[in-house]
C-alpha cells in the first residue's frame, strides 16, 4: 500500500474500517490489572482475552498496566507508548492466512528503571485488584541444587540493600504489598503466567522466601490478603520478525513497530482463587477449576519439553525455525517416542483430556509452516527450562524403573549443543544466563562426558544415578561418534512403540 498509517489512538477511526480495533472507549478504562513482562506471550495471551472481555462485555475495571521491568525492555516500551499501548494481533492460520486485529486493553505503560517509585505505587494501588507475571522460568530465582531461593543472586542482594529501588520482581512486589498493607488497603492476586508446574504456589514459594529477609512482619498480612493461584497458559507465540512488520503494512497498509504474531490454539487454565476479585474471563474462553495440576503437567512435560527437543535437535540438525525441525520425520519419530513412551506413564489420570489427541495436536502445531518460530529463540535460557519440562519425567520414570533412553538422549544433546558448535561447523546463537559455565562444562564433556552433569544448579544429583548416566553417556558418545542424524535414526529403530 502507498500511505502507511501509524497505529496510535488517533488512528483508530481510520484502521477500524481495513481491520477489527477495540469498540469501548479506552479512554474511561480503570487499571485493574498491572502485568510485569509486556512481551509478546502477554499481548497474544492475556491481553488478548481481557480485550475480547471488554468488547463483549460493558465492564470499565479491568484495564491492564503493562510493565517493563528490565533494562533491556527499553524498545518495547518506547513502541507501546508510541503506539498508546496498541498493537496489532497478527494469527496465522494453518492455512498460511493471516486473522489481524488491534488489542487495546493495555491503557498504561511503565518502565522500571526510569522510575522504580512510580511502579510501586502503581502495583499497591487500590484500583489494582491483579498483578500477573511473564518473568520467564529463570526470573524466580530458584536455585535447583539447593530446592531454595538464590540469595547470592547480586539483584537480589541489590533489592535487599537499596528497597525503593529494586530491580527484581520479588523487590517491587514487597515494597508494593508492604504500602498496601501500611494505608489499610486490601490484598491482591498475585498471578503467575509463566511455565511452572504450580507457578501459583511456586511464585508464593519464592515471594515469601524474600520477603522472610527483606520484611519479615509482612509474612502474615500476605498470608492473609493475598492470593496465588495456580495457571496453566499455552498459545505459541514466535518473535516478531521485520519481516512480520513489512507484511503488515503490505496486506493493511497499517505501521506497527511491534505486532506481535501467533498460532490460533490458545488454552488458559485457571485456578478460581481471586481474592479481590477478577475479570470474567469465563465468557471469552478461559476455564476455571479446582486443580490445574493435570493440565499444567501435560502441557509442559508435553508441549514446552517437545519444544526443547525440537530446539536442541533442530540446532544439532542445523535448522532455524522449528517447523524445520517437526518435518522432519526422525526427529518427529523422535519426539512421538519421547512423549508416548517415557512422558504418558508419568501423567497418570487427566479426567476430561483425550491424550492421543493432545499429542496428535502438538505435532500438527510444531509444524505450523508459518509461524517460523526461530530454534534460537526455544533453545534460550534452556538451563531454566530443562529442569522443569524434562527431568521431571526422568525422575519418575527413574523410580518406576520405565524408559528413559529418549530423555537421557535429549540430555546428551543438550551437552554436544552447549559446545556452540554443531558438527557441520555451524556457529550456535546460545542465549543463556549460565553461558559461560555450560560451555565450559560442554568442552569439558569431551573427554568425560558426566561433566556435564556436575552442574548441580541444572542437573541436582542426577549424575549419582547410575541408570541415567550409562543412558547418558551411551547417548553421548552415539552422537559424538556416529553424528546426529544417525544417532536418532538408531534411536528410534530401538524401539517399537510410538505413540
């Protein structure tokens, strides 16, 4: 198209008549909610579900106040204030279309380091009922050796020093709830969107870990006027490419400097436990119920692990994105036999849930063609996540005495990717808070492949069991000596069942 229009609030009017834009009227919108973590996964997820919330509905209170939290969230929040929190929603269809529509349920904007005051006050205010969370799964600050929270983290020993001017989640959330507490206002819901079995009781976990040394007395008022429930939160959401913003303004004429794309499942598990209340977020899609559990373990030891093993394969494999990965039919064989074999055992009963289903959807998804979600991107921060989405099944198959081939092979993987290298030479992006100690572990590994396993932070005591470790090690050498392609062909060709 030849004129561009910029998406702002100003805008609106005119982009309404090309795409769907919010009909309320943002402008009488309360902040009810105050999210930390405006990436993309937020604005395809819950921004989404609160904004169709409000066009169905008459409700004013449930605004959200979108936070950047980081030093380097500096560029997504230029662009939502720039663009008075809108954005284009960019689904792209299994069939290579493209559904677009602009959210605006982000009213307010607020970047952390530029005023750490402001933040807090905006967290203990007494319109907020709800503060949710995309911090990732290393942003809790868990240290997996110890089962405990990381005290020797330097932002934390930072937020402990210097309180009105935290850096961390857990130092904005103590100051806010510790004002709300002193001006007599009521608690809030503390809600976690991230990718942790029981991210509500973690979060909580970890919250009064912190809070037990920053403010001790203000243990017992959380206790009492606080809530956590648990969530189990699924949509694949890639990054954002330039190209992405290019066919935006080709197929709507529409300028965003940040639209955010997707896939069209989205899925949101809620524990019903708001204790100042909450959006009826029923209406559009979300399901509450009493235990989130089942769904939370299916859906990462299924879903968020088989995204790891695509990434980690795919990357040994030398491609880019993980469609490349989940078309290819050893690695999909791979991943069939991981999931059917070594993670189904370990779920037990999911009332309501039909399996085979489940998992017939995910291979369908990880082979969306048109998400592109990039291998580099599901790789990063893969110390964090390995811990949650695949030893879990390792741990119970262990003391089942059930298969573990497969994962003890993902693991091995995961030490040949962390060299940087793959074998046809093929530098690796590693993005990674333990980079240096995973390389020099991963180099380490060469002439004693259990190095790898000595880092206790990722890997507990998994290096004492000696079923894993033969596992390990006869995976590792397959693959140093034999190569990639043919060590999962061989894999697979071990066993008969997939699932």
């Amino acid at each position: 198209m030849e004129h561009n229009i910029k998406l702002n609030q100003k805008s609106l009017g005119e982009i309404s008549k090309i795409i769907s834009c919010p009909t309320y009227d943002r402008s009488q919108l309360k902040t009810g909610i105050v999210h930390i973590g405006i990436g993309g996964f937020h604005r395809a997820h819950e921004a989404l579900y609160t904004d169709q919330l409000l066009h169905d509905s008459s409700v004013t209170d449930w605004g959200i106040c979108g936070v950047a939290l980081l030093d380097f969230d500096t560029k997504i929040y230029n662009t939502l204030k720039e663009q008075d929190g809108l954005y284009t929603l960019m689904v792209k269809e299994l069939d290579g279309t493209l559904t677009k529509r602009v959210i605006g349920s982000i009213v307010e904007c607020l970047y952390a380091p530029e005023n750490p005051l402001k933040v807090i006050e905006k967290m203990a205010s007494s319109e907020v009922k709800i503060i949710s969370l995309t911090i990732t799964e290393g942003g809790y600050n868990y240290d997996e050796a110890t089962g405990t929270f990381n005290f020797k983290n330097p932002l934390i020993q930072h937020d402990l020093e210097n309180p009105h001017e935290p850096k961390t989640i857990f130092g904005y959330l103590t100051q806010a709830l510790k004002l709300r507490k002193v001006r007599g206002l009521k608690g809030c819901t503390i809600q976690s969107c991230d990718n942790i079995q029981g991210n509500g009781h973690f979060a909580k976990k970890m919250l009064l870990s912190y809070v037990q040394v920053a403010e001790p007395e203000l243990i017992t008022w959380i206790d009492a006027n606080v809530s956590f429930p648990n969530a189990m939160v699924d949509r694949i959401t890639p990054s954002t490419s330039p190209l992405d913003i290019e066919i935006l303004k080709e197929t709507s004429g529409i300028d965003d400097a940040w639209p955010v794309v997707c896939e069209p499942f989205k899925q949101w598990v809620i524990e019903d436990d708001f204790i100042a209340g909450r959006p009826a977020w029923e209406t559009v899609g979300v399901q509450f119920v009493e235990d989130v559990v089942p769904y939370e373990k299916m859906k990462l030891s299924l879903l968020n692990a088989g995204h790891s093993v695509l990434g980690i394969l795919g990357a040994l494999y030398g491609y880019s994105t993980i469609d490349e990965a989940a078309s290819n039919g050893d690695i999909s064989s791979f991943l069939r036999i991981y999931m059917g074999n070594e993670v189904t055992p370990t779920l037990g009963d999911l009332e309501g849930v039909n399996l085979k289903n489940y998992k017939f959807s995910l291979i369908q998804r990880f082979g969306n063609t048109y998400i592109k979600d990039q291998i580099d991107r599901i790789c990063s921060q893969s110390s964090a996540k390995i811990p949650i989405f695949i030893l879990p099944t390792i741990y119970t198959q262990l003391v089942n005495k059930g298969s573990i081939d497969h994962a003890a092979f993902i693991i091995a993987a995961f030490a040949i990717y962390s060299v940087g290298v793959n074998e046809f030479g093929t530098q690796l992006i590693i993005k990674d808070a333990m980079e240096t100690v995973l390389n020099e572990k991963a180099i380490a590994s060469r002439k004693n492949p259990e190095a790898f396993l000595e880092i206790e932070s990722i890997f507990g005591k998994l290096k004492n069991d000696k079923m894993f470790v033969d596992a390990y090690t006869n995976a590792y050498q397959n693959i140093v000596h034999n190569g990639i392609e043919k060590s999962v062909k061989d894999i697979n060709s071990n066993v008969l069942n997939e699932i």
